[in-house]
C-alpha cells in the first residue's frame, strides 16, 4: 500500500554533525590535510585597514578558491551559491550550517585588490610545492615544460590596428586592465614589433590565429614539471609569441633555481624550445641536457644536397661538399680580423665559384646560384648535443614523460573549462594559472598521499 509522509513538526533544537556527512572518498577529505593556510594572515596583515568593520575572512576566500577551482567553478557568483549549498564545501571552508557565505560582490572585491596586491597567489602555490617536495613527489631530476594558449576576456570585435595611435583617455578613469598596460609601457622599452591588432577592452592579450581557425585575443600559460608525479614546479604567463614562449621556461628555471634550490639533469619539451639560442643556454649556461627536437631548416625537399651531406672539420674551421671542396668564411686573410656572425647568430661559409662552375655535382648540389653557401650557428656544438641526445633511448623515454603536461593542459581546458579567462591583464592571467597550478597539485597529493586514495577509493566530488 502506498504511504504517506507523515506531517513534520519542527523540532525545538536540531543535532547535526556536518563532520559525518561528508563521505570519507570525497576529494576535499584528501586535499585538506595538506592544505597549510597558517601563514596567510601574517602575509595579508598589512593590506587590512586596523579599523572599520570585519571583512571577509583570508582563510575562508582562499578555500573557496580552492574548491572553484578544483571542481571546475569558474564563476564567483556561482561558486558562493555552491559553497552555500554544499556541506562538503561548507566542511572544507569551516563554515557552520547557520554561518553566511560571503556575497558575491564581496568576493570578488577582495579577490582582485588586496588578494593581488599582496602576491598571495603565488606564495600559495610555492607553500603547496613545498609540501609536495616534503611528501617526496618530487625528484627533481628530470623537468618538462610546454605553453597552451588560453583565450582573454576580450571581443574580437573591439580592437583596432596596433599601428594606428589610441586615445585612451583619462588614465585614472580607466578600466584596471588599460592601467596596467599604460603602466607596462612606461617601465618597458617599446618593441621593434608591432601588434597587428589591440584589443580596447584587455590591450596586453595578444592577438593569435596559431591554433588555427580565426585569430582571437589570448595568453599562454607555461608550465613546468617534474616528470615523476607530474608536479607542477611553476608557472608563468606570457604573451602569445615564440619568444615569449622560450623566455618563460628560461625565467621558471631562475625562479625554481633560486628559491627551491632544484636544477634537474634532463629538460623535456618540443620543437619550440629547439631553437640554436635556447639550446645553448640550456647547455651551455646550465648544464642541462636538452631533451628537445633541434629546430633545423636545413633538411631540403627537392632533392639537392642537405646540411647533413657536408662534413664539418673543426680544425680547419671549413665544411668539405661531397667533392670533398671546402666552404670557408674567409678565403683571403684580412688585416683586421672579422666574426662574420650575422643578425641570425650564425656565420656563412660559402664554396669557391670556381670549385662549384666545373663541379660535376653541381645540379644536385646548387643549380640555381654559383657557389654554395651554409650558414652554420654560433651555437651549433649545443645544437650538437641535442643532435646527439635525440638518437639515445633515454629521449625515446623522454618523449612519452611529456605528454604529462599535455595532459593537465587538456584536464583544465576540457574538464575544469579553463579555456577562456575571466580576469583581465596580466595581474589577472597570473592569478588564474596560479590557481589552476596550484589545484592539480593538490589534487596529486590527495590521490597520491591519502590513505583513502591508497585503496582507489577517491571520489572527485
């Protein structure tokens, strides 16, 4: 038969345990014990006023953070709502059933001044690499790093052309993103380069067509790793250009050298990190083997003579043809020696006219010029090493440790949705990938380090 609720009286005094309806697999039980916020006070002291009304709790709006980010909440909005509704989330904020959560509004002035201003982000995510390196997931032996491109809050629509001069107006009635970037130019040099397109609503988002498809505003976030759990050593964001791109790991590098001490054997990374410049900072500056494939255009396709086919003789500071002709870059001695480098950092060595007018390889060797020429970089005995490394087991073995960082790329963007950003300039790029850094290293700590987690048991959510 069916039945029927019985009718409710409210009860005069409620006994509730939120400790108890959490479940023992929920990832939030995994991260917490790990999860060191005892020092973030001391850090924000002196970004609060000593008098007026409390505000909102340090602890509390980091935790939020946390959880939005962990599970993939990009809005505040909604992140307050969850975080009202959830007990597993108000457990891990330390919020009683009978205690608010803060507004919206609230939350989101916080997050972006004093939040900002103080760097805590990032001495977050550093205190949480910390504990990562003490629990042992981290060997420092081997580190990769990769770039991916991540929209910016910015239409399409409204940009001009970056050779066209703007009115930005009065400065000090501004959006935050136009004053960081007029600030930007005053303490840096102006470019060479001119951007093709500025956007008006973030003008420090770069705009970019390389993921194909029609050009938009973005920034890259760089991350490095260590290749034994997977750890995030660090993360900057940058512009969307290669060399940005092959600054950024060089500046992550500096910065984990400097503050953690940690200068791996091996870097892993792709054809974007092979250029001659990069390769010979890695070699020659740090003594890093350079996992990565040589950036080299010196292959050819219609059938002639290649680099490869020319051998070079050190000594003699020549390259022999395979007529066995030498390519030199002087051919008469000079009274006031020169390099000979180029504005590409190489030097050309070119054959002697008259070797190559009677060479009978000269239609497979250059059938279009007089001579032969091969420029050779200055950095080339690195670009040598790397050669070198590529033809080992050990890079084979490299090449599948990088897909790791592939994978927290496409775990962001596909299923925490990190694929566009919601905060402006690159104060706001920065304080997104911290975050988005610092959540799947929890992460790696809770299913690597829980007791839970030892038994498979770890739920997401």
């Amino acid at each position: 038969m069916m039945g029927q609720q019985a009718s409710v009286q409210t009860p005069l005094f409620y006994s509730f345990n939120l400790e108890s309806h959490v479940p023992q697999d929920h990832l939030l039980r995994g991260i917490d014990p790990f999860l060191d916020l005892s020092e973030l006070r001391q850090q924000l002291t002196e970004y609060y006023s000593a008098i007026g009304r409390p505000s909102i709790a340090p602890e509390l709006m980091m935790r939020m953070l946390i959880i939005g980010y962990c599970f993939g909440i990009r809005s505040e909005r909604r992140l307050c709502e969850e975080v009202h509704l959830n007990l597993a989330y108000r457990w891990f904020c330390r919020l009683r059933l009978d205690d608010a959560v803060p507004d919206h509004s609230t939350f989101s002035k916080n997050r972006h001044g004093r939040f900002r201003k103080s760097c805590a982000f990032r001495l977050l995510f550093e205190g949480v690499l910390k504990r990562c390196m003490a629990e042992g997931l981290v060997r420092g032996e081997g580190f990769a790093t990769d770039a991916s491109i991540i929209k910016a809050d910015a239409q399409r629509q409204r940009r001009v052309a970056g050779s066209e001069p703007i009115d930005w107006g009065d400065p000090e009635e501004a959006t935050r993103s136009v004053r960081e970037f007029l600030a930007g130019l005053e303490v840096e040099n102006p470019s060479d380069t001119v951007a093709k397109a500025i956007s008006l609503t973030d003008p420090a988002a770069s705009w970019t067509a390389a993921p194909g498809g029609p050009a938009f505003f973005a920034y890259a976030t760089n991350y490095r790793i260590d290749l034994k759990a997977g750890i995030i050593m660090d993360v900057e964001a940058s512009a969307v250009n290669s060399a940005a791109e092959v600054q950024a790991p060089q500046t992550m590098l500096d910065r984990v050298e400097e503050k953690l001490g940690i200068t791996p054997d091996r870097l892993v990374g792709d054809t974007n990190y092979g250029a001659a410049a990069m390769l010979a900072w890695l070699v020659d500056k740090k003594g890093i083997e350079p996992h990565v494939p040589v950036w080299d255009k010196a292959q050819r396709q219609d059938g002639t003579f290649s680099r490869g086919d020319f051998v070079w003789d050190e000594p003699a500071n020549e390259y022999r043809c395979p007529n066995g002709k030498a390519l030199r870059c002087d051919w008469r001695p000079l009274k006031n020696p020169r390099t000979h480098v180029t504005k590409a950092d190489t030097i050309i060595y070119r054959a002697s006219e008259h070797d190559c007018a009677k060479c009978p390889l000269k239609d497979r060797c250059c059938p279009n010029t007089p001579m032969r020429k091969i420029a050779r970089s200055v950095h080339e005995a690195a670009r040598d090493v790397a050669h070198a490394i590529g033809k080992t087991e050990a890079y084979k073995q490299s090449r599948q440790d990088r897909k790791k960082v592939e994978m927290l790329f496409a775990h962001h963007k596909r299923i925490l949705k990190l694929d566009k950003l919601r905060l402006r300039g690159f104060s706001g790029a920065r304080d997104e990938f911290l975050l988005a850094a610092t959540a799947p290293n929890l992460r790696r700590m809770a299913k690597w380090l829980s007791p839970i987690a030892a038994k498979g048991q770890m739920n997401p959510a």
